[in-house]
C-alpha cells in the first residue's frame, strides 16, 4: 500500500515540476462589432459558409493546413477555412494547478 502512495505522490511531484506548455491559438483581429468571420467549406468567397466566428472570437485552433491567405481552423466544434488577414496569433499560457 505505502508503494502506491510513494509513487501517487512522486508523479504529482514530476507533474507540477513540470512548466506548462504554451498552446498557440488565433484571435479574430478587424472584424467590425457588428459583423462575424466566416467559416467556409473551401478556401474561396465563394464558397457555403459553414460557421461563424463573432468580432471578438478567441481560443480558434488551427490545424496547420494553408491555401493561400486562407487556413483551416476549428472553433466550437466547426471546422472550415477562414481567411487569414482577420485572424491574429494568441499565445495561452496554462496556469497552476488550483487545489
């Protein structure tokens, strides 16, 4: 029993010894308040929107995958293409574990 303990407590030692890791994540960046930022099927204007992202939308994760000034992105469970010249890099930094 002491064994399980010793080793439950050695791993959360390692775990919150451990810096957090930055994930990069989009914002949305000139898009006017009363407008939101597509999201289409295909990277083209002429293509079905597929979503929506509002003015002030962050956290938009983006897959890596580029066309053009368009990359693929997901955001609240849609996926699709935004254009990029409304789309700016955020950097989130995890915080410490609350206990």
């Amino acid at each position: 029993m002491f064994k399980y303990i010793a080793a439950g407590a050695l791993s959360l030692f390692l775990f919150a010894s451990v810096p957090a890791l930055a994930q990069t994540t989009l914002r949305v960046m000139g898009v006017r308040k009363n407008d939101v930022l597509n999201i289409r099927e295909f990277p083209t204007n002429q293509s079905r929107i597929v979503g929506v992202i509002p003015p002030d939308g962050t956290g938009i994760a983006k897959t890596g995958e580029r066309e053009g000034n368009w990359v693929f992105v997901q955001y609240n469970g849609v996926e699709g293409w935004a254009y990029t010249a409304f789309l700016s890099r955020e950097v989130r930094r995890g915080g410490p574990m609350s206990e």
